[in-house]
C-alpha cells in the first residue's frame, strides 16, 4: 500500500489544496493530509480548527485522512509508513522553496521523495493568504475555498 503525506499550512485549506489532494488520491492507495506546526509561519487559524476545515471539507474521499503533527516531517512520514511527501507547483515563485525544501528533506532522509502536482489552472493563483485578506474585506471567496471554509470565515470576519 503506497501511503503519501500532504504536509503544510492549510491557514485555511483551499479549493487548490484540494486540487492536490485528490489527484493524489487518484494516483496513491491513501494520502494523509497532515498540519504542520509550522514554525515561521505566524497561522491565523489555530490547528484544531484547520483539522476541523479540512475533515468538513474531504468528507467523502475515502482514501483521505486527515491529522496533524509537530517536529519534522520525515520523521512524521516515517511514523505513518510512508516515503513520499506530496506538495503543489503554483507558479514559478514556488519552485524555488519547494526544491529547497525537498532536497533538505531527502538530505534528512534519502528514502524520502517529493512528488509535485499542479493544479487546474483555475487555482493555480489561490492562495491562504489572499483569501484571508479578500475574506476580512468583505469579499466574495465561494470561487476560492471550501463552503465549509467560507462559512467559517463569515463568522470569524
Ligand atoms: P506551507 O506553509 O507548508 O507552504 P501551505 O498550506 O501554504 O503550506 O501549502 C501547502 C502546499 O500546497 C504547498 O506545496 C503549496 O505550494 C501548495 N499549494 C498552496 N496553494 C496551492 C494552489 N492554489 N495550487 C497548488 N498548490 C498549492
């Protein structure tokens, strides 16, 4: 059974997360989509409730878990029986990090690769970050994100 891990943020998930995430369950027998504790980021959603966001917004894939984890990602991986970390491709700006980030994690851990997925190109520019900003100016994000996500915004605004 080949197992991946989708690691990141999700300061909210959105619908180019979720992009990602089901083409890889599309392509692996179970991609567990995991938080991180992620220590430059300063997230405006605590973890418990981007786990809740993403459970009411991948109800229905079965091949899908959701959890979350502290500490190093290849070591996570390894606790969850899995050598392939799963990230997305936006544009060019994201290349650079995204290598960076890769390599550093198979230079922890050479049995670990990181397999890359492009989104549809409608949500390929997404972004958390621009959605939490469109969202607490009042703006429409159905386009954007989950309904569950987008309903959790309206309340939090
Ligand atoms: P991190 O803080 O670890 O970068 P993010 O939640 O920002 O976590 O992103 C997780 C992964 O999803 C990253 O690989 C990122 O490039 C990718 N990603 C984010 N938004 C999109 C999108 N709209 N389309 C494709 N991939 C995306």
């Amino acid at each position: 059974m080949t197992i991946a891990i989708y690691p990141g943020s999700f300061d909210p998930i959105t619908k180019g997360h979720l992009d990602v995430l089901m083409t890889g369950a599309q392509i692996f027998d179970k991609v567990i989509i995991a938080v991180s504790h992620n220590l430059e980021k300063h997230c405006f959603f605590s973890i418990e409730e981007r786990v809740m966001l993403i459970k009411a917004s991948v109800k229905g894939i079965s091949n899908v878990e959701v959890d979350s984890f502290e500490g190093l990602t290849v070591e996570y991986a390894k606790k969850k029986g899995s050598k392939i970390l799963l990230r997305g491709l936006r544009a060019v700006s994201d290349f650079e990090y995204e290598m960076q980030l890769s390599q550093t994690n198979s230079a922890l851990s050479e049995e670990i690769k990181t397999v890359f997925l492009i989104t549809k190109p409608e949500y390929n520019f997404i972004s958390s970050g621009t959605v939490k900003d469109v969202a607490m100016l009042g703006g429409d994000i159905s386009e954007f994100v989950p309904k569950a996500v987008e309903k959790y915004l309206k309340k939090r605004r």
